[in-house]
C-alpha cells in the first residue's frame, strides 16, 4: 500500500475558517511591533453593528466551492449573531463537504456571553459550547461521538467578539499606511489573539455589475497577508480567505448556487495544490541524516528545533537550514512507562479523550505487560496502521470517534495513537508538518506521532507503519493540539525546501 493520506491541510482549513468566520486572526510579534494599539469603544462597535443577513460565495481559482451566510440582530439588550459555512472541496481525488455553525450572543458592550459551534465535516459532528462566568472565565463543553469533555478557560480580559471595518473608516485621519492592532476571543481554540489590519488606500471594485469606490485593507492572519476591500458603511465586497480562497458578496442565491445541491467542487486537488517540491528535485530519503534550507516565510515561533532536528535560522528567522537525524532507538529501549514522567503529554485535552473508558481499556489490550515506552509505542502504532482503514476525511479528529469507526487519515491515526499511549501513562504528542514521497518527488503536509522516552522525543508514524521510528523525511513544524496545529496556516503554500548536503 502507498501511504498517500496527507489531509492535515483538512483540519487546519477547518480551524481558519472557524476563525475566519467571526473576523479573527493572530498576527506575528512583527508586525505587532509596527502597529498602533487600537481599542474599540462601545460606540464604536454599536456603530459597526448592521442587523441583517450578510451572503458571501467562496471561490478558489474563479470556480465556486462554497458560501458564507452571517445573520446579525438585536434581541433586547443582547446581540446575536449566527453563522453558516458550507464548503465542498476536492482532497486526494475525492470530494469532501465540511459544514461549521456558529451562534454567539454578547451583551450591551459586546462581550461575549455564550457560544455553540458545531463543526461537521466527519464522520461525526463536533459541538463546542461556552459560557462566561465571573468576567473573564469560559465554561468549555465538547461532545464528540457520545464523549464529553468540560474545560475552565481563564482569560486576560474579558471576551469580545464583534469587530467591523465601520469603525476604522470613521477615523478621519486614516491614512495609507496606517497599521492598527485590535484583540479578539477566539472561540475556537479558546484564546485571546490578535490582529493587525493596514489601511492601502481606495479603489474600484466591480460589485453586482456596478463599479463601487471600495477601501482596501491588508488583515494579517497568522503571519499571511490577506485583502479585504469594504464599501463605505463597512460591508465586505470581496477578501481573501484562508487557504487561497477568495470570499465575494453576493445575494442569497447567488452565493448558495450549485452549493446547496453539491454540485460544485474544484476541478484542483487542494493536496496537490499545496505540496512542495524540493527546489533540486531531489531528497535522500534513505540518508540517517540529512540538511535542508528552509524559506518562504517566518518561522518564528514554530517547534523547528528539539528532538531529532536541530535548527539553525537566519536573524530575522525568514530562512535557515534544518538538521535531521534518525532517532537512535538502541539506546532508549530501556525507558520503562513505570518511569516516565506524568504531566501535559500523559493527560486529556480537546478531542485526545484519553480518560475515556474505551480508550483506556482498548491500550491495555494492546499493551499487555509491555513495560518499555518504545516497545509498548511500537505496538500501538502498528495496530493502528493494521486495524484502522485508510481513508481521507476532512474535520477536526477525535481519539473515541476513530476508535468507534476505524477509519481515517493521518490526523485520525495521529489523534487515536496519542490518546491511546496517554491512557497507560506514555508521554505522546501529536506532531504537525511534512512528510515526503519518492514516488511522487513531493512533500506533502502530514501528522504524526511523538513519544517521549525519559528525555527524549521520537517520532513514529501509524500511517505509515513506520512504528519504530518515522523516516528522514518527516520535518516536523507544529507539536500539540487544536489550537497550536492551526499555526500551520502560514506555512501551508508557503514553504520552500532546498536540500544543501549530498
């Protein structure tokens, strides 16, 4: 079998959107740097605040794929908002839908009150409901295939949700080149981010067969530079979108044509569209160790260095050359799981529901009296390659969901394996970043498996059936879960691989 399960790309087009959708973003400590703090009022945001029905159709590469409708009213002292996400895309040659729900309430200052999303876009759906407590505290539920999780997220400064573009243009001193930096809650990951928004001046842009004098904004997002051209009362006439996207304002029926009826899906494989090939065409995929320069963007505060690489950048981190060797598992065998110590990475966290009763009593028949962590990981990871079918599915994973269905790509391999190894106390962690293929030339964006014998980590892969150790070609960007693997916005369809040893 070929392993070709590459649909990171799935969860991370899943996170963004979910962000996207309520207009945040987290912008790099740069660019933070250069920007003006810019706090809303209360009146500035009542201002920006138009009740309605709002469409947008998503398109990638001038073909429709999906559409955004966003509904915003007043409900006595309360705002609320909803809103409805409908993508289809084409992944590894076939079509995937994902579907996010949104509804949020915030009081006479916007902020937040409660939220329910609902992710669809496996083969179970996700709802993730908050509610703020005590100011700043958010009570967290997740429920996934019959699991619930509960979480206290404690925050700097109490949520606000709503921004609108309204509110900068009220500024009459804006000025080409002016960078504002605002705060948001994301309830996606559960964190206070940050955007930065630059003003570039005034356009034309053509809106339903009319030329409409448009402001053009550039909003960072995570690192990515992204237009947004808004009319003169704030509203979106078009903005690019994660993932190469491009959203448009459309009306009702426009935006939601050949969608609603799945009829629509790029003729461009979104996997394909984003792999990278090394600049020389080449990678030594059989080498113990290798050298690559990496560019193409800031790494900065990406998990590069540690492990089996070691991580030389360039001072302002936009490029630098990476050293991978092969883990040498002779010497770690001897780690027992009596041993290792027990903190994050041996504990529960969103959709890796370790504490589970079927989680738990499935790694103990899997691991038997198996007393090394190396020997105990090996046979984890080889049932999950063994018994879990391969198959492409774009959404969020979920260690009880896989292990009820048995099916899944390398996010749902990842997710089970880390969770299963948690469960009898083995330190594990989901890693995040790309694999290579010799058949194919081409690095393609993947997830694997970490597992920390005394004090070091390996890399394993139970999709591939690499169970003693991933091979060189695993470069590793991201380690952990939901919120962090979202960082690998800014690396996908930006990177560039150059291999500088023979």
């Amino acid at each position: 079998m070929k392993p070709r399960l590459f649909d990171i790309v799935g969860v991370v087009a899943v996170l963004a959107f979910v962000g996207w959708v309520v207009h945040l973003a987290t912008a790099d400590a740069g660019l933070l740097a250069d920007a003006e703090r810019f706090e809303l009022s209360d009146e500035d945001r009542a201002a920006g605040w138009r009740p309605g029905t709002e469409w947008q159709g998503i398109y990638l590469k001038e073909q429709k794929v999906g559409y955004i409708r966003l509904d915003k009213w007043k409900d006595g002292d309360l705002y609320r908002m909803r809103s409805d996400m409908v993508l289809h895309l084409t992944v590894m040659k076939s079509r995937q839908r994902i579907q996010t729900k949104l509804n949020a309430s915030m009081d006479h200052r916007f902020v937040m009150r409660d939220f329910d999303m609902t992710i669809a876009s496996g083969p179970a759906d996700i709802d993730i409901r908050g509610k703020v407590v005590a100011g700043n505290k958010v009570e967290v539920e997740i429920r996934s295939a019959g699991d619930v999780q509960t979480q206290t997220v404690q925050l700097k400064e109490e949520p606000r949700m709503q921004f609108s573009l309204k509110a900068l243009l009220a500024r009459k001193d804006l000025a080409p080149g002016d960078k504002l930096a605002l705060s948001f809650f994301d309830p996606a990951s559960m964190s206070e981010r940050e955007i930065v928004i630059e003003y570039k001046g005034r356009s034309k842009e053509r809106y339903l067969e009319t030329d409409v004098e448009a402001f053009h904004f550039v909003q960072n997002f995570g690192g990515v530079p992204l237009d947004v051209y808004v009319n003169q009362i704030g509203e979106v006439l078009k903005e690019q979108l994660p993932m190469g996207l491009v959203g448009v304002r459309e009306t009702g029926v426009e935006a939601r044509y050949g969608v609603t009826t799945g009829t629509v899906a790029p003729a461009e494989d979104v996997i394909d569209a984003v792999s990278v090939r090394p600049k020389d065409g080449r990678f030594p995929i059989k080498d113990r160790r290798v050298a690559v320069r990496l560019s193409g963007l800031n790494f900065d505060g990406l998990h590069l260095d540690g492990g089996r690489q070691k991580w030389a950048p360039v001072a302002d981190a936009t490029s630098g050359v990476l050293q991978i060797e092969l883990d040498d598992l002779s010497r770690l065998r001897t780690h027992t799981i009596a041993d290792a110590v027990q903190d994050e990475y041996t504990q529960p966290e969103p959709m890796i529901q370790s504490q589970n009763r079927l989680i738990r009593e499935q790694a103990r028949r899997i691991v038997g009296d198996e007393t090394s962590v190396i020997a105990a990981a090996e046979k984890v990871s080889e049932w999950a390659f063994k018994k879990i079918d391969k198959e492409n599915v774009i959404g969020i994973p979920s260690a009880v969901e896989t292990l009820q269905n048995l099916r899944g790509d390398c996010n749902e391999h990842t997710t089970l394996v880390v969770g299963l190894l948690r469960s009898v106390g083995i330190p594990a962690r989901p890693a995040i970043g790309v694999a290579y293929l010799d058949d194919r030339h081409r690095f393609f964006y993947h997830a694997w498996v970490e597992v920390r014998a005394g004090e070091q980590w390996v890399a394993i892969d139970p999709t591939f059936g690499q169970n003693e150790a991933a091979d060189i070609g695993h470069i590793r960007f991201v380690t952990g879960g939901l919120a962090e693997q979202v960082e690998m916005f800014r690396v996908i369809g930006q990177l560039q691989i150059e291999v500088v040893n023979p």
